[in-house]
C-alpha cells in the first residue's frame, strides 16, 4: 500500500497539472479582445476579417436560413405531403399526386444544393483559405507594432534563427526545404484528419475521442499560421505542440464546441467564421511564455510527450513509399530539418 502512495501522488499531480493547462488553454482561446486590438492597429486585417464575415456569415450561412426558413416552407406549402393533408379518407385518391409532389419538393431542393450551396461551399472554402492567410500575415505584423511576441526560451525558435542563417548563405536551398516542409506537413495534417474523421465511427468512445482530436487539429491549424511566420521548423513545432498537449487540447475546444452539435454544412460556416478569431488569438498569445512558466512552477509534474501524430505520421511515411525513391529521401530530409 506504501508503495503505490508515490504512484498515486504522481499521477495527482500530473493530474492537476494537465487540468490547469487545459484551462490555461481553454481561456487563452477565448481571449477575443486581441482580436479587437489587432484590428485597431491593423485596417488591412479589419478589412479582411469583415470580408470572411461577409462571406460565410451574411451569404453562406444567410442562404443556409432562407432555405430552411422561407424555400422549404414555401415549397411545402405548394407542394404538400401526405402529412399536411387535411382528411386522411383522401388518401387514396391522390396518393399519386401527393407522391409526385414529394419527388418534386425533394428534385428541387436537392437542385438548391447543386446549383448554389455546393459551389458556394468550394468557393468560399478556397477563398477563405487565401483570407486567413492574408488574417495572419496582417496579424502578425500587427503584433510586431509593439515589439516581437515572447517564445518559450527552451529553444522553440532556434529553428527560425538557424534557417534565417542557412538562408543567408543558401537562399535556393532554403526555398526547397521550405516547400518540401510545407508538403509533408499538409500530408501529415490530412492524414490526421482521416484520423479524425475514422475515428468518429467507433463504438461508445468514438464522440469523445473525435471531440479531444478536433481540438488538437484545430489548435495546430490556428498556431500553425504564426510559427509559418515565424520560420519554426515542423520537427521542433511537432515537438512543442506533443510536449504541451494538454495546453493545446484547452486551446482547440472552443472552436470544436462551437460546431460539435450543428450539421456539416452550418458548422462549417460557423467554424469559417470563427476560425479567423482564433488564429488572430494564437498570433497575439504568449501561450510559449506562459507553458514556461507552468514548467518552472510544476517541476515535479512533467506530462511528457504525447505522441499525437504518429499514427498520422507513420501513414505519411507509407503514402511516401509511393513516390519514387529520390523524393522520398527529400522528403525525409526537409522533415529532419
């Protein structure tokens, strides 16, 4: 019994370690007022978060309303179902016409969705990507207004100063390591989101593991945008993001509760929406800082590092036996560095 007291504090302690961290993370999140702050300072960053507004609020998200609140109705109304018919006793008789308004009702809104959501959802998905770049580029260099955003001294941004340095003496080289860096990490986060998505369909436990991945995706895609800027290497932001999972699960939560219990298509107008703030929030956190300063009063607690995306990685590692084998070893290489 003596024996398991030590095992039982430690993982206490670790416990409330990973609690706090989560909701360090969870209100850092919610520190929308940075959003207020960046937009002051920036005009080109007030323009375009209004135009991501505009687009998947007013328009998609408006549409989503008229359909379901006046088209739909409308149509019900015009073409009624057997529901909405008043003498049950009749039936009979326009059993063919009720079923013929049926398949028309159904034909024409499915029309609705082929003629005008379904393009709308790719033209502002690709157009709302190009956006939150142009959001955090402006976001960043809002923040730089008031001097540069404080890191976690553990060497988190030692890849930024050796790359700035390998540039100088390699500018070429520094352009393909960049681009082979950014192609295996939009493998490895779309490998992640086949993780996500499968793991959805899981007895019992599938909602909660779905819910705890999303955060994590989401939390990596808002924080991605400023370690980008910041020329982070995948391997060291891979690195600090599975060392201080419990922060990062806090941070992805809010964006996840925000479309956890809507249909696809309003969460992702929802999410287009929101997502925006959240990055504009990851730019102006000082969530490095503050992980560093949890160490320093947690030493006895360290949560180690979860190795979130080794699934996700080892099937990279697999689709990257499908190239040939010179860009594998490219591949491998940008990873490393």
């Amino acid at each position: 019994m003596n024996s398991a007291e030590p095992l039982i504090k430690d993982f206490g302690e670790k416990a409330r370690r990973a609690s706090q961290l989560w909701l360090e993370g969870f209100i850092d999140a919610c520190c929308l007022h940075r959003v207020v702050i960046l937009c002051r300072r920036s005009k080109k960053l007030l323009i375009r978060t209004g135009q991501c507004f505009l687009l998947n609020g007013l328009i998609f998200l408006g549409s989503l309303l008229i359909l379901n609140s006046v088209v739909i109705p409308t149509l019900q109304w015009i073409l009624p179902d057997q529901q909405s018919m008043i003498g049950s006793h009749k039936l009979g008789a326009f059993g063919g016409a009720l079923k013929l308004y049926s398949f028309l009702r159904h034909g024409l809104i499915q029309l609705f969705y082929l003629f005008w959501f379904y393009p709308m959802y790719i033209f502002s998905f690709i157009l709302s990507n190009i956006w939150y770049n142009d959001i955090a580029k402006h976001g960043f260099a809002a923040m730089g207004q008031s001097g540069p955003t404080t890191v976690d001294p553990s060497g988190l941004n030692d890849g930024s100063s050796n790359a700035a340095q390998t540039g100088k003496s390699n500018g070429l080289g520094r352009v393909v390591i960049g681009i082979g860096e950014q192609l295996y990490s939009l493998l490895l986060i779309n490998s992640f989101f086949l993780e996500v998505y499968a793991t959805g369909f899981l007895p019992f436990v599938g909602k909660t593991l779905n819910f705890m991945l999303l955060s994590w995706m989401y939390a990596y895609y808002c924080f991605e945008y400023k370690w980008n800027l910041s020329e982070v290497s995948l391997d060291r932001r891979l690195d600090f993001f599975e060392s201080n999972w419990a922060f990062f699960a806090g941070f992805g939560s809010p964006c996840v509760l925000a479309i956890f219990f809507f249909s696809p298509l309003v969460s992702y107008g929802v999410m287009a929406i929101l997502f925006p703030l959240f990055v504009l929030t990851a730019t102006g956190s000082v969530a490095e800082k503050d992980i560093y300063s949890q160490r320093t009063t947690w030493k006895c607690a360290g949560l180690g590092r979860l190795p979130i995306f080794y699934a996700a990685n080892t099937l990279s590692m697999k689709l990257l036996t499908l190239f040939p084998h010179e860009s594998q070893e490219k591949m491998q290489q940008n990873k490393e560095l």
